[in-house]
C-alpha cells in the first residue's frame, strides 16, 4: 500500500468524500491534495502529510511508510463510513437537539426488537 492509498483510507475513514473539503479542514492545498492521492506527487513533504495525519488521527510513520502501529491499518478500515453514512451524519448534524434524540430512540428501539 502506498502513500496515495493511505491517505485515501484516511480521508475515507474520517467520512469526507470530497477532496477540497478534507484539504481545507486538513490545511493543506486541494490540488496537493488531489496529486497526492493520483501518485502525481510520490514523496509529498513532512509538513503536508503531517497536517493530513493530524486530520486524520493517524500516525505520520504510518501514512508516510506504513510503518508503526498496524492498528492504524485496522483503525481506518474500521472507521471507514459509506457515502450514504456520510449524508445521514450530515443530515442528523442538522436537524435540532429534539430531532436528534427522537432519531436516537428509533434507533435504540429497532435494535431492541432485532435483537429479539
């Protein structure tokens, strides 16, 4: 796995689809971003990768060489959310406090009855 595919899995992982958004909360450029994750750039510097492991609560050694902890491999598969995920955290993130603990309940619920 290169540099390219983990920081897709990151940026995957911290449930940000789109490219510009992820670099601007990452402080880094859209279009390094987007060179980076195209293997345009295979040795991007110290300082980008830094910021996007920041973001994306990963180790530097790792996004750098895969080296390090290999739970950080696991952590960002495990974190990964689906873009359709991603929408309802939009949408729940939205709506007001009453809204959310009602959604939060209907949830609680229907995992009780599939449980049983």
């Amino acid at each position: 796995m290169d540099i390219a595919h983990r920081t897709d899995l990151v940026m995957k992982a911290c449930g940000v689809v789109d490219q510009s958004r992820f670099a601007r909360e990452a402080g880094v450029s859209t279009t390094t971003l987007n060179r980076i994750l195209s293997g345009a750039i295979k040795q991007p510097s110290a300082i980008v990768m830094a910021k996007i492991a920041k973001r994306g609560g990963v180790s530097f050694n790792w996004l750098i060489l895969g080296d390090g902890d290999e739970s950080d491999h696991n952590v960002m598969r495990a974190r990964i959310i689906s873009h359709q995920e991603s929408i309802l955290i939009d949408h729940f993130r939205s709506i007001s406090a009453r809204g959310r603990e009602l959604i939060l309940s209907a949830a609680a619920a229907r995992l009780r009855d599939e449980s049983r």
